[in-house]
C-alpha cells in the first residue's frame, strides 16, 4: 500500500480572544495531523474549541481574534512538477490566504446553508463565482462545469436549479448546493463543520453519505466537526476529543468507541440516545465547561470529573499512549502507571459490548 502524504499538519497550536478587556484562551496547545484520502473528526461539546481550530486553517477567525503560536502546515504538490511545498498559514497575510487557499485547496461547508448562501444571487452564479476568482475560468466553462456538479451533488433538473435562488430549495438541496460550492475548485481539503445539524435525520444520511463518495471519488482529505458521536462513527478514520479548547484523547474510531480512556469520553459515549437503554433518562456530564477568561489550573475536566485526583487540581495532565497502540492518546492522569486502576462505567461497559456485537453482525 503506497504511503499517505501529510496534507496538514497543526503544531502547538494556541489562539486567544479579546473579550471585555480580558483574553480568553480558546486554544491551548492542539496538535493533529491529517492524511490525504484520510476522514478526520474533531468532537467536543460547544464551546470546546472545535469551529475555531478550523476557522483559523481557513484564515476566518473573527476580529478579536489572535493566533498566539504554533503552525498550521499545509502542503500540496505542484500539478507540473510534482514537487511537494509547504506553508505555514498562520504566517501568510488575509490576501495570500483569499488567493492561494480559502475554497482554492480548503475548502469549508458550514452548518446552515441559508447563512453561507447569498439570497440575492443564483444558485449557478454562486457556484461559478470561485472558478472565475481563482481560475479565471471562462464563463461558459464554468456554467458547464456548475451543472456538471449540481449533478455530482445529487440535484436533479440541474440547468433549471441554476437560475433559482436559495429560498426557492428545500434545506436538504441549499445544503447539497453549498456542498457543490466547497468543491468547484476541487480542493485537496473539505472542512465540515456540523453539515448535517439543520436537517431532518433522513436528509441527514444522504448528504454524509454524498460527502463520502464524493471523497472517494475526488480522494479528499475531510475533518468533521460535530458534537454528534453517531455522525462519527459512519464517517471518521480517526477522532480527536476536545475539551477547553485542548484534544484530550485521540485515537482510531474503533480505539475511541470500543476503548475509551477519558471519562470526559466516557460521558459522550454514555450521554449518545439509544433506543435500546433501560435507562429512565438520557445521562448528561455534570457540571459546566471552565470559564477559559481565567487561567486553567491543572486538569480543566478536573471539576466535572468524579475520577479526578489530587494531581488533577494542580498539574496539567501530559498526553499519555496507551500501551500497545500507535494511534491512541490520552491526556489523562489516570492513564499514569503510578495513578489508581479505574475501570470505566459498567452501564457504558455494556453499551461498547453491545456497540461491537452490532458492529460484527453488520460486517
């Protein structure tokens, strides 16, 4: 098997926000790396940090918002040469970034469509308007190649939906317009950042599913961010857990849902709707995310964690692998050698036990 290029690579990364006077570290030292082909998933509750991460790769961070360290490293290979070259785009100005990366090689498909979407404008002209931009594409060819990916996407009829607007679509089309969008560029990276939040469950697995032959297809690297552990378990290779702004566990999809190390990964999986539960009530992570205006002290899971130790409240736990895996990571004291055995809970025990047991009838 030919060995996977790194496309994108994020070292150290650190970002902070000026609010009222104060700063708030949203970011505190996220690394991950992404492969070509390769399927990415960053989960977190709100607020977590998992849409900043991104935006800072796409250069659309707001205002009152700074990128104090780290690198965000993308590299491409050259379409005559072949040659791989690499550029850190946290040192490239708004310009360089508009011009030679945002929807050129990254591309981005935000969570409701009819903000993403120009009201004012036709579907085709909104999907031709980046080939013009950064190809200078001549009109009619982009016309053709708009339609061409109209089709692509699943919309049927689409030399007629070229000349709609987007209040005239269903939320399930707008949302595979946008999708087509993202790719008319055929960029290297397609970011999704809650695609399928506002639609109904049905609409819901359609566009996952175009998303991912779309990238078989085009051999797309994707990173999804979503707060919805279901949605993760049909589309990732692999998931970063983030929480207060850092990656807490990270692992293969089967190392984060069969072995979970984190009790904050654990009150995701355990806090997942299954129909089959004997539970009365849908179980919820105690407890509120810190307030990240205020330095963190040791452990930010800390508070909400009934495992913590006393270490916990005074040093921040170093990621840790877990023996016997390459892959999986865990930023948890518990995971030191020296730190008591605790075993997650017995409730979530059966739920993995019944998660694989469907998972092997499936195959």
């Amino acid at each position: 098997m030919a060995k996977k290029e790194k496309i994108l690579e994020i070292n150290d990364l650190n970002i902070s926000f000026k609010t009222e006077g104060k700063k708030l570290k949203a970011i505190r030292g996220v690394n991950f790396d992404l492969y070509e082909g390769e399927t990415i998933a960053i989960v977190g509750e709100s607020g977590s940090g998992k849409s900043v991460t991104t935006k800072a790769v796409m250069g659309i961070l707001a205002k009152n918002g700074t990128i104090d360290s780290g690198e965000i490293l993308y590299t491409w290979h050259d379409e005559k040469t072949g040659e791989p070259h690499t550029v850190d785009i946290c040192k490239l100005t708004e310009k360089e970034i508009q011009r030679e990366i945002r929807g050129r090689k990254i591309a981005m498909v935000f969570q409701d469509p009819m903000t993403s979407l120009n009201p004012t404008m036709t579907i085709g002209k909104q999907i031709m308007e980046p080939m013009i931009y950064h190809y200078h594409t001549p009109k009619e060819e982009a016309w053709k190649r708009a339609v061409q990916l109209l089709d692509e996407v699943g919309i049927v009829n689409p030399e007629a939906r070229m000349k709609e607007y987007p209040h005239q679509l269903s939320g399930g089309m707008r949302q595979r317009v946008v999708i087509a969008i993202a790719l008319a560029c055929d960029p290297y990276v397609l970011i999704c950042d809650e695609p399928t939040t506002a639609l109904d469950v049905t609409i819901q697995a359609q566009i996952l599913e175009l998303i991912q032959d779309l990238q078989k297809k085009k051999n797309i690297s994707v990173i999804y961010i979503t707060h919805d552990l279901g949605v993760v378990a049909k589309v990732a290779d692999f998931v970063n857990v983030m929480y207060a702004g850092k990656i807490i566990e990270k692992g293969t999809i089967d190392e984060i849902f069969y072995d979970p190390r984190h009790p904050y990964t654990w009150g995701l999986l355990s806090a997942m709707p299954d129909l089959d539960t004997d539970d009365d009530e849908l179980y919820t992570i105690p407890g509120t995310p810190p307030n990240l205006t205020h330095e963190v002290q040791g452990d930010a899971f800390a508070p909400r964690n009934k495992y913590a130790l006393n270490i916990d409240k005074r040093l921040e736990p170093p990621m840790f692998s877990v023996p016997g895996s390459k892959t999986h990571k865990v930023a948890s004291w518990l995971m030191d050698p020296r730190a008591p055995k605790i075993d997650m809970p017995e409730s979530l025990r059966r739920r993995i036990d019944k998660m694989k047991k469907e998972g092997a009838a499936h195959e």
